[in-house]
C-alpha cells in the first residue's frame, strides 16, 4: 500500500512540474481550459444540490473512483465488469438525471444574466397574492397559488380556463371559493409575468412526498410541480386554515403572512444593499413586515432565505 501511495505521489509531482515547463501561453490555454471544466462542475452541482438526483451522482462517482483504484491495483475481474458499465455511463446518466437536466436546460435557456430588482408590478403582484392567502386562510378556504419562473409549466400542468388578467385579492377570492358553479376552485392559479395565466390548473402530485400521509392533495400537488420546475407554490390548507410554501421540492408550513412575505422576497430577490441616507431608499419596496409570533415560522424563513 505505501508503495502505491508512494507511485501516486511520484507521478503527481512529475506531471505538476512538467505542467509548467511549458511556454505561458500553453499554460494559460490548459489554466483556462480548467478553470471552465470548474464552472461547469460548480454550476452542475448548484442545480443538483439538495435534490434526489445528488445522491446517484455521488455513487456514481464512487463507483469512478472505484474503477480507477481497481484498474491500479490490476484487479482484472472487477477492471472488467466496470468497462462494461462506463462504456453506458452516458445513457445512463441521461436516464436518471432526465429530469433534472430538462429543468436545468429549461431555466439555461430562459433565466437572465443577473437577477433583477423588484419593480412596482411585480411588488403589487406579490402583495395581492399574499393578502388574498391571508384572507382565503383565515375563512378556511383551500387555495393553491403557482408562480412560474424561469422553466415554463406548459408541459407539466392539465391546463385549465385561461384567465389572463391582472392579480387581486378580490379576484383570487372569487376563483377559490367552492361552489358548484365554480369548476375553477378545486385546481390551481398560475400567476405568469404578474398575470393570472390559467385558474383551474391541475399540477402533478408529488413523488417523494407519497408517503407522508399528513399532507393532502393540494400540498402534494404543490411539491409536485417544484420538484419538476423551479416554481414556487403557495398551499392554503382548507381543514387547519395554515399557509404553506413549496420550492425546490421542499414544504414549510404554518407560515403566517409576515412569515410568507419574508420567505416570498427572499426566494424572487436578492437582498438590496443597505443604504445610509433615508432620501435614497427603494420606494418600491414592500412595507416592512412584523415579527412574526410564531418561532417555528421564524426559524423557517430563515431557512428559506438561505436557500434562495
């Protein structure tokens, strides 16, 4: 064992010394050539993180490093049987994370180059949505709100009665209250671009969540949709009248409104620097929110402002 060490240490020294026994422009061309492999892999394990897909890709690098330690210590049958699984390692990489590369491809192909500063449109929109959910909880009204955001939900949603108008609490208030001439109030509402897109959506219920049997089908349906697409769903219960929140196929729940206005924000925006003088203040900003009386609450948006 300590001579294979020793071998290993050898030829990285040699090939780390020959490495820069070159001319500089051969070494900035390969420096350049590494340090974009390392973006790649940073931007590759920021879209896995935290999801299910991260833990196959952890053993499938095991299994690398497996087959690299085999192969050094000419372990011929194991060498063998692991060729045959790398010489597939693409069709399966491409089967198990389809997915997530989907959505990673999607939100490449539709997210802009900075993340932008609220605007009084999208503050108003926000606003409504959450005084509606403040409202609709209190009355014990279900309701199931979906903001889409870089991948668009064509393709993983039942569409519904398109609505396109712009978002209010009176609005919302009508879509969701049950009655038998209201088809609309059993799905979900999709705010797209500050509009309400389409009421009476049906989204996919959730994978990993099947076998917790507190949640109903509403909070299935909103871990669903995150766990397909960068969305974030807000989940009004109508049997405890609690406000929950879904992204990134995560749920928190018995959020009050102080606490959704906080988890909101800090999911669609990054924070605003501080400025000193009080004339300078964004006048956009949405009113300062109360300490929640809720720690459970408290601890969550934090969590959730981490997360973001």
């Amino acid at each position: 064992m300590m001579d294979l060490l020793t071998g290993l240490l050898t030829d990285m020294s040699d090939g780390f010394i020959s490495f820069f026994q070159r001319s500089p422009w051969e070494v900035l061309h390969d420096c350049l050539d590494i340090g974009l492999v390392a973006v790649l892999i940073y931007w590759a394990l920021v879209i896995l993180r935290g999801t299910r897909a991260m833990q196959v890709a952890i053993g499938l690098c095991l299994v690398f490093v497996g087959y690299l330690f085999a192969r050094r210590i000419g372990l011929v049958t194991v060498t063998t049987i692991l060729d045959s699984v790398l010489a597939y390692l693409a069709v399966i990489v491409v089967i198990i994370f389809q997915s997530d590369i989907r959505r990673a491809l999607a939100r490449m192909g539709r997210r802009p180059l900075l993340r932008g500063q609220r605007t009084a449109k999208e503050t108003q929109t926000i606003e409504e949505v959450i005084k509606a959910c403040g409202t609709l909880a209190q009355k014990r009204i279900g309701a199931l709100v979906a903001f889409e955001r870089s991948a668009a939900l064509d393709e993983f949603i039942e569409r519904g009665t398109e609505v396109d108008a712009a978002v209010s609490k009176e609005l919302l208030h009508s879509i969701f209250v049950p009655s038998f001439e209201n088809p609309m109030h059993d799905g979900a509402v999709v705010v797209r671009e500050g509009r309400i897109w389409q009421a009476g959506v049906f989204l996919p219920m959730a994978g990993s969540a099947g076998g917790d049997r507190s949640l109903g089908a509403r909070h299935r349906a909103g871990l669903g949709i995150t766990e397909e697409t960068d969305a974030v769903v807000i989940v009004v219960s109508e049997e405890r009248g609690a406000i929950s929140l879904c992204f990134d196929g995560n749920i928190v729940r018995n959020l009050d409104v102080a606490s959704l206005r906080d988890a909101l924000y800090g999911l669609f925006y990054a924070p605003k620097p501080r400025r000193k003088a009080a004339d300078r203040r964004a006048t956009l900003a949405p009113p300062e929110p109360s300490r929640s009386q809720n720690p459970d609450a408290v601890i969550t948006v934090k969590k959730v402002e981490k997360t973001s």
